[in-house]
C-alpha cells in the first residue's frame, strides 16, 4: 500500500511538471493563433528591421564588423555597440533585435517607444489587438505582444509596475 502511494505520487508529480512545462512552452505560440494581426510591416528599432543582413553596407557603416558576440546554442547573437542585442540566422540576418536595461536611453521603436515608457502608450500607439503573458526570466513580468501574421513578426513588451522594461522584436517563431 506504501508503495502504491509513492507511485501514485511520483507519477503526479510527473505528470504536473510536464504539463507545466508543455504550458510554458506553447504559451508564447499559442496566444498567437488567437490575436488579430498588427501591421508591423513598417517597424524597426533603431533603424534595424528583421532579415536585415549585418554585412549590408548600411549595418556595417553604423556597428562595423568586429561585432561582440554572445554565446548561444541555437543562434548567433550579439551586443551592439549601442548595447542593443540582436540574434542572426544561417544567412546572417537578423531575426531578434532586444532593448533591456543595457541599452542606450535614446533608442526607441518605429512608433517611439522606449524603455520607462506606460503599457497604456503602448496600447494607445499599437492598439488594442495584443496578447498577455507571464514571463518568468524578468521574475513575474507581465508581456503584452503584438503580431503580424502576414510577415510573421511580434513585437513584445515586458513590463514591470505598468512601465516597458525590455522590447523584443523578432520573427514569430523564437522562444
């Protein structure tokens, strides 16, 4: 009977761990498939947009070539000389652009914004066709993300007490 008890646990416990981590997993993915689309087509932060090679002449004249790269098992990433973050594919275009404490002040989104700004400036600027989530690398921190369906790009923003603490702009199929 003790026995019996301790599997039934053990296999709970289990069970809970997979589904909490199917749950984590699929959050980002899953909100997708249920918000309307924004056009992103026209966003970019600081002047960088997605695909955007680093050996375009524009990329090169801006950061250079001796770029910081950061280590990372599934894609190339680097910090900017302007501290901000950006992760590249195979063909060396870039898939993520991130701003975090790190970066500098003044850079903004196409729709200008930035770093301490409210998420009620956010949603007056993108507009209502967002979805919620819970991120836990920023302990608790609340994101809201837009989506294009159509170029298959979100722009997300991580929040604490109501004000932007980071933004990711990247193609829809990173975690």
């Amino acid at each position: 009977m003790k026995n019996l008890c301790k599997i039934i646990v053990i296999a709970l416990l289990l069970i809970s761990c997979v589904i909490f981590g199917a749950y984590q997993h699929f959050q980002r993915s899953s909100s997708f498939r249920f918000t309307q689309t924004t056009n992103l087509s026209q966003e970019n932060i600081d002047g960088l947009q997605m695909y955007q090679s680093i050996d375009s002449e524009e990329f090169v004249e801006k950061y250079g070539t001796n770029l910081n790269r950061i280590d990372n098992a599934l894609f190339d990433y680097y910090k900017l000389s302007d501290g901000l973050i950006i992760a590249t594919n195979e063909q060396r275009q870039i898939i993520r652009i991130t701003i975090n404490i790190e970066t500098n002040n003044t850079i903004e989104t196409s729709k200008g914004i930035e770093l301490g700004s409210s998420i009620d400036e956010v949603i007056n600027t993108y507009g209502t066709n967002y979805y919620k989530r819970t991120e836990e690398q920023i302990p608790s921190s609340p994101v809201i993300g837009y989506i294009d369906h159509k170029r298959k790009v979100t722009i997300e923003f991580w929040n604490v007490k109501n004000k932007v603490v980071e933004i990711r702009y990247d193609i829809a199929s990173m975690e």
